[in-house]
C-alpha cells in the first residue's frame, strides 16, 4: 500500500445561510485556499474528485457548475460521488494506489439552506414503500433514538452529555456554527422537537465546503516535517429497510472499523460524523473507543454540519491536529442514509 | 500502471425500453444477475459494489444507492455512487476498474441504471436555472448550435446526419437488448430526411431515445480471471478528463478535454493510429451528428474530414467498414442516460472477449469505449483487449 | 382482493427552493435591473464574462472588474427550435442563440428574433429588444430578444483572435504596471 497523507485542508465558515454565495463561490474560497496551503497549482495535482448532491440546492448537475472554481483549463482528471465528499476521498485514495496519481484534491459542498433539508433527506429512501408516507429524517432519528433509550443503553443524559461536549469544544473553533456553555439541566429543560429528539439533539443546516489536499509520502515530506497518514480505511453499507437492520448497534461502522484497523493503537482523538447527538454513542461503541479518546475536539456535526462535506472536514481535522502534535492517531468518520446506514472510517497517523 | 483487471462478467436489461415494467430494484438487479451469471460468480464472490447513474432528478430519488444495497446483494460490504452527468456509466467502470488496479479489492460487481420513465428527462434536462432566461431547450437545444457550427467549418452535406442514425440503427437490428428495432421500411435515407426537425439542425431521426435499463460488469484480478469460465477482456487503458462547460471563446466543436483523454488512453494501451490500431469504437453518440466530430475529436479522422469518414461507410458493419463504431446500435437506439456509458465500455469489453453474437466484428483483439457527459465537457474513456497487456 | 397487479403509484414530489444568485450574479442583476450589461473581467485571463457566474473557469480565481457593456453583440452559434420547452409559453419556432456581447469573451443564451428564422446566421450583428421599462427586474428578461441590426456578417474566426489578443494585450499591461 502506498503511504497517503491529507497535507492539507480548509473549511468555509460554518453558518445556517451563506447568503448571496453560489457554489461556485462557496467551492473557490476551499480550493484555492488548500491550494495556497501547499503552494500547488493544477499542475501539480494529478486528480480531482468531489462530493455535492444535486437535490440540496435544487438543480441538476449543480456539481458541473462548481467545476468553475477548480480553474480547469487545461482539463484535469476529475470524477465526483453523490455523496459525501468522504468518498470521494475514499476513491482519490484508491486512485493514487493504482500508482495513476500521486496527488489528489479532494472537495465538498452543500447549500442546505436553499432547500428544505429534512424533506429533501425524505428522498433518499426506498420510492416504493417508505418516501410516500415522508418520513423526515429528524422522525426517523427519532425512531432510532427512541429504541435505544427503551433498550437502556442510553439516557436522556447521555445524550445531553454529548450535546454539552460539542457546543463547548465548538468555541475553541471561531468559525463554528453553534457554540456556548451550558448544563445538563439547561439542555433538558429544553422541549422535545421530535421526542425523544430536543432542537439541540439535532444537526444544524449549514451552508459550506470544505477540501483537503492528498499526497504520497514522497510529496508530503517536502511540505511538513510531521505528518498524518492514512493507515487504515474502509466502508460498509447495511440494509436499507430500518426494520431490516439492528438500529441498536452501527454493525457497518464496526466491520468498517476493523477493517481500518482502528483497534490497532491507542486512538487520541475521533471526529466522528454522528448527526444526531445518541449517534455519537452508537458510533464509539462500534469502534470500541473509550473515554481516552478526545471525540470531536472541533465541535462535531452538532456544531456545523455541511451535508455532503462534513465526513471530508472530519479528515481534515483530525489530519491537521495530527500535523501540529496535538494528537499522534485519530480516527475519521462519516455516514450517510437514515440511521448511519453506511459508515466510513479510517485511521491517521502522524510520522 | 497498477494491477491487471480483467472484465469477465457483462449483463444487460435484456430489452431497453421506454418503459420497463420493473422497480429500480428489480431493473438493477436483471443486469447484476445476468453479469454475475456470465462469471460464474455468486453475490458472495464479490467484494465491492459500484454503482453510477445521472440526476437523481431523472428519477426523484436522492441517492438511491441507499435503497438498492439489498438488491444488489451489498449489505455488509463497501458501495459507492459515482455521478459524472452522461459521461457516468464510463466513469463508473473506470471507477471499478480503480478498485481492482488499486489492489485493494479481488471482485467486484459495478452497475449502471437509468429509469426515465419514472419520471420526465426532457424536464430535468431543462429546469429554470433562475435568475436566467427560460431558454434550456434539452440537450438538443444545447448540442445543436455546436452541429450547426460544425456544418459550418467543414461543408459537411446536409445528410450525413441521417446517414449515420441509419447505419447505427441498422445495426441495431442484429442486438436483442437494442431499444429500437426500426422495421426495414423505416430505414431509408428519404425517411429520416423526412422527420420532423426539432432543433436545427437536429431531426427527429437523429436524436436517440428516451429508455430505461441497466448494465453490469464483474471485474476482477488476474488471479480470479485465470478461473472465469468465459474468456476475459482486459483494461489496457482510462482515463477521464474534464473542463468547464463554459469559457471564454471555449473550443466546442473539437473539445480540448475529448482530445486530451483520447491522447492519455492510447498512449496507456499503445495505440497510435487509432483507426488502425483499434478494431471497433463504442462511442457516445446520442445526436448522429457527433460521429463525425468524435471521429476527429479521438483521432481516427484528420480535423474538418470526420463527415468524410462517416459518408465512406468505413464506420459501418454492414458495409464492411475497417473502423465499424457503434455496433450495438449506440446511444442512437438505446439510451438509459446513466447506463449508456456503461454500455459502450461493456460493448467493446465484449467484443474483445468474442462474444457478441450477430454483431461480432471478426477478429475484434482492441476496443474503445467512450462516454461524454454536461455539455460535453465530460470524457471517460477505456481500451479493452482479447489479451493482458 | 382485487385481481388486478398494481404496476403503477404516482408519488407527487413538491420541494420549495429559496436560490440565491451568488455574489457575482447578483452585481449583474442589480445593473440589469437598470437597463445595464456589466460583465465582470478576470484578473488573470483579461477576458470579459458576462453574465459573470463567480469565477473565471480557466484560472478558478473570482472576476473582480466590473466592465459596463454595449447591449450589441454578434451571434456565435443558433438553433431554430420546433419542440416546446416544458414550462415556458415561447411558441416555436424560435431561435435561441449563442451570442457574444460586443466587448466580452463569453457566448450566452438568448432569443433572436425581429426577423425571419430561416434569415439569422452565424455572424450576424444584433441589438437587445428591452421590454418596457415597467416591466424590468433582477432578470436577463428584462430583454424581450436580440434583432438584427443589419450590418453586414461578422467573420466569427477573426473575431475570437482579435478578442484573445485584446486579452493578451490587457494582461501584459497589468503585468507592465506592477
């Protein structure tokens, strides 16, 4: 396996509406800036790839007109996922193993707030059985929340706990969406949105992107002294059915995390994609995390949450903590479907 | 560059249809089965699934690789949703190919669908972009122009249009999965000059249709191959290239990106004189027009004398011609727009392996398969051959 | 039970978007508002784009000058369209054309009309039909079509050579002033 490091990444500000910013706009601010980060230009990257999805901002072949930004004349290599940009990575990743590449830029983006988040998510299940009822994805959340509370695996504290972690962490990082001090009693004294789902047990719709930058070690030695290697990655996908499936346990973010190899060493930190607040309960125990593990040091998906670039940001943070020697092996996480149907994991660490 | 894939297992829809009378589900999983079938693998043999498909506006459903993991056997394993507008279903196989040079992965199933039928293409193809004028006629409407222009530079004659539909749908006549099986009294020259014109210079015969299907290939290492029970292809070649759709005084007619991954593909799989070199092309014709201007843009024709080619019947099987293109009958006769990338690198595949029944072309050792996607702006492409490189 | 196989559900999808034109649209569309073409050009290339869309494709960097333009151009391209475009009230057939604005290096979209289809050709000169004045707004709408002007052709080879050695030229003199 050749040896892959994220030499670079960054993120646009987290806010609930970007206001008169297209995609194109949002998109230039990341590349551009991964591209200052390592002094790059086109020419010295030999793959594109990137993760959007049409349905959040209503049009098709939005990702066509995001290619503006990349400043792709001459052509470039370039590909793109209808998923997080996670997967994207994932397939840089595996492209620059067939020795095609040596360097990757990899991108995501998602006006959400053009559209109305939790009925374009409806869309995303079976068009037969389940999207005619719309079941939104903050209900089915629920469902799943509800069904490990009954189970006894979690409380209502838990969940708080989580919560209380994310908008604290979240103001260590200035360009956070949602960040503040508060206690346990505050957030359940809150009323249920969804029951057993309160406002604050739910991701906020973001608007944003992100990129990162990937490099063989030949490539990432020149850039930094230190750096953070991917040493481990995989994803699985389960049922798609929730009666089809254990909503008590992320059976796939488990197979994926052994396939990482994420039990292999001591795991500092864990930026883990769990949009819900329980979720991040679920996903820690299918990796087998203890409380060694700092998880979501910058806020998590409960403090900002760019659909289809935030499992890529999670890389980007754990890479650049990796980088600076405040951790020295992280785990990256990312999801997508209802439930944490398919889950993304992978282990870097710093050399 | 990387490890050697081999393709040994192809499905296809066994009719593509306008409307075909089955789920996504069930229409994805037709394909796989007839693939797998022709491997001689079971779902547990593969590793990975790779799926591809155009807008999720074509059909209404927001990443539907969600809901078909259980259909195409995928619980528990990796899966993922390549989208690369038309150019998708060649994008997805290099994709899949990817994951078998990477070595990472020892099988793998990939698949591309498009059921538009579900619901209106013509209307995905042209929402409101706001704050723009209501002007997106379809794809015809944006290709069009760019025919026009071409007509221009070369003094192309009015009806080499309809003189390639005619010879891609003549050859359409001899594969089963083809959409459109036009009667013999249909195909004539004065009939297609005849149709109505849409988007002129686009006639009516010209342009594809609009058609539901599915396409799948199992794809494998060298090891895996050495078992397959049908004779292999192997990838000698990829590459994908893009550039924006629109840019200052932007080359349309002859893109730079079609010429770029043209030029890195051969020069991956040795060609160098791809008229010579490649025994037959699938190619991403959906207006009959772009056989001329891909004959040029791939290199198998100098610039300005594509429609020269074409007019030659050098591109025809049934003429006995050295470069037949398209003899599954194309994008012409059948198109599910997330699948017939697919379907131009599964045709060439199956070509090289000898396995393509009536339309074989005899002695058939190099294949192109060739998809464009957005407006045109959009190239995957791949060279297969009867043996590893 | 009825016998009959149900093949068929129809699942309406109704989503409500809010868009927002981005920060480089929107500079065009307040000028369009007022009866004004403004491209924005590209620091880097020197070419003009209008309407600008936030970045310049070629270099990936955003177009900052703004450059008012002429409301006459020449037509680059067409299509006579006979088939209806799903939702919008145009009657074919119509013209839609590729035109580039006089001074700018980027083709767009538009109708061409106040003469007869069969007459328009690549080349040809045009000037924008603004609508009543009452009727403008943030929009390229606020132009009913572009009419022949009745100059003679234009050769469209020499035009895009002169416009990328105007470009040229506006780089080399940025470069000269720094």
């Amino acid at each position: 396996m050749r040896e892959v490091a994220i030499v670079a990444y960054a993120q646009t500000p987290l806010v609930r509406d970007c206001g008169a910013r297209n995609d194109v706009e949002l998109v230039m601010d990341v590349v551009n800036a991964v591209k200052q980060q390592t002094g790059f230009t086109n020419k010295d990257l030999d793959f594109f790839c990137s993760g959007s999805c049409d349905y959040l901002g209503g049009s098709a072949f939005a990702f066509v007109n995001a290619l503006d930004a990349l400043g792709a004349v001459p052509p470039i290599a370039e590909s793109h996922v209808e998923m997080d940009a996670a997967w994207a990575l994932y397939e840089a990743w595996l492209k620059i193993q067939t020795g095609h590449a040596n360097t990757a830029l990899v991108y995501g983006f998602g006006k959400c707030s053009q559209g109305d988040l939790p009925d374009v998510l409806t869309l995303q299940l079976d068009p037969y059985y389940t999207q005619p009822l719309w079941p939104d994805t903050i209900s089915l959340a629920a469902l799943q929340a509800r069904a490990l509370l009954d189970a006894g695996r979690i409380t209502e504290e838990d969940m708080a706990r989580v919560v209380q972690k994310s908008r604290r962490n979240a103001m260590k990082k200035s360009n956070a969406q949602l960040k503040g001090e508060y206690s346990i009693e505050q957030l359940l004294a809150q009323p249920m949105l969804t029951s057993p789902l309160r406002r604050h047990d739910c991701p906020p719709v973001t608007d944003g992107a992100s990129a990162v930058i990937l490099a063989t070690r030949e490539v990432a030695e020149k850039l930094h002294k230190r750096n953070a290697y991917i040493t481990g990655i995989d994803h699985r996908i389960e049922a798609h059915q929730l009666g089809s499936r254990d909503l008590l346990n992320s059976s796939s973010t488990k197979i994926a995390g052994e396939g990482a190899g994420v039990k292999k060493g001591k795991v500092d930190i864990a930026e883990l994609h769990t949009p819900f607040s329980f979720q991040e309960l679920m996903v820690k125990a299918a990796l087998g995390l203890d409380d060694s593990t700092v998880i979501n040091p910058s806020g998590g998906p409960l403090a900002g949450n760019i659909m289809m670039s935030a499992g890529l940001s999670n890389f980007g943070e754990v890479a650049m903590r990796i980088i600076k020697g405040e951790a020295n092996r992280g785990v990256a996480h990312a999801t997508s479907g209802a439930c944490l149907q398919q889950n993304l994991v992978a282990v870097l660490e710093g050399k | 560059m990387g490890n050697a894939c081999a393709i040994v297992g192809i499905g296809q829809s066994e009719r593509y249809k306008s409307k075909i009378k089955k789920s996504m589900a069930g229409l994805v999983r037709e394909a796989a089965l007839n693939a797998l079938a022709d491997a001689g693998c079971t779902w547990a043999d593969i590793d990975a699934v790779i799926i591809g498909k155009a807008p999720d506006f074509f059909e209404g459903v927001v990443m539907p690789e969600l809901f078909l993991a259980d259909a195409l056997g995928c619980v528990g394993k990796p899966m993922m949703r390549v989208h690369t507008a038309g150019s998708v279903g060649g994008s997805t196989a290099i994709v899949a190919a990817t994951h078998i040079q990477s070595g990472v992965f020892k099988r793998v199933l990939t698949v591309a669908y498009e059921k538009q039928s579900e619901s209106n293409a013509m209307w995905a193809l042209s929402t409101r972009q706001p704050f723009s004028p209501h002007l997106n006629a379809g794809a015809g409407g944006f290709f069009a122009p760019i025919i026009r222009e071409y007509k221009r530079r070369t003094g192309a004659p009015d009806d080499i249009g309809c003189k390639v539909a005619l010879k891609d749908r003549t050859h359409a006549l001899k594969n089963p999965h083809a959409h459109m099986h036009e009667p013999a009294e249909n195909l004539t020259l004065e009939n297609y000059m005849d149709s109505m014109m849409l988007w002129d210079p686009i006639r009516y015969a010209e342009v594809c249709p609009s058609s539901d299907g599915a396409c799948a290939m199992v794809l494998c290492n060298e090891d895996l191959a050495k078992k397959s029970p049908n004779k292999p292809a192997w990838v000698l070649g990829t590459a994908m290239k893009s550039e924006p759709t629109m840019y200052p005084w932007r080359e349309e007619v002859n893109p730079q990106a079609g010429i770029n991954c043209a030029k890195e593909v051969y020069s991956q799989a040795g060609i160098v004189n791809p008229r010579k070199d490649l025994d037959m092309a699938e190619v991403y014709v959906p207006f009959s027009w772009y056989e001329p201007m891909w004959l040029e843009n791939l290199g198998f024709a100098d610039v300005g004398e594509g429609w020269k080619l074409s007019d030659s019947g050098a591109t025809s099987l049934d003429r006995g011609g050295d470069i037949p293109w398209n003899v599954s009958g194309g994008v012409l006769s059948s198109n599910p727009i997330g699948a017939s990338g697919m379907i131009r690198f599964a045709e060439a595949a199956l070509q090289v392996r000898g396995m393509a029944g009536e339309r074989q072309v005899p002695g058939c050792k190099k294949a192109l398969g060739h998809a464009y996607g957005g407006g045109a702006q959009f190239f995957s492409m791949w060279v297969v051959g009867s043996e590893k490189r | 039970m009825s016998e009959k196989n149900i093949e068929l559900i129809e699942c309406p999808i109704v989503l409500n978007y809010n868009f927002s034109a981005g920060r480089a649209p929107t500079q065009f569309l307040r000028s369009m508002k007022q009866g004004k073409l403004v491209g924005q050009r590209s620091p880097l290339t020197g070419k003009v784009i209008v309407p600008p869309r936030g970045a310049c494709p070629e270099s990936g960097q955003p177009t900052t000058e703004e450059v008012p333009l002429p409301d006459t151009g020449t037509v680059i391209t067409f299509t006579i369209v006979y088939l209806p475009i799903p939702t919008s009230a145009l009657e074919p057939p119509f013209v839609v054309a590729n035109l580039v604005l006089d001074g700018s290096d980027q083709t767009f979209i538009h109708l061409v009309s106040g003469c007869k289809n069969e007459d328009v050709q690549i080349g040809m000169r045009v000037k924008a039909v603004w609508k009543d004045k009452s009727e403008w707004d943030y929009s390229m709408d606020n132009i009913a079509y572009f009419a022949p002007t009745g100059e003679p052709n234009v050769d469209i080879v020499a035009l895009k050579a002169s416009r990328l050695e105007e470009a040229r030229r506006y780089v080399k003199a940025q470069g000269e002033k720094k």
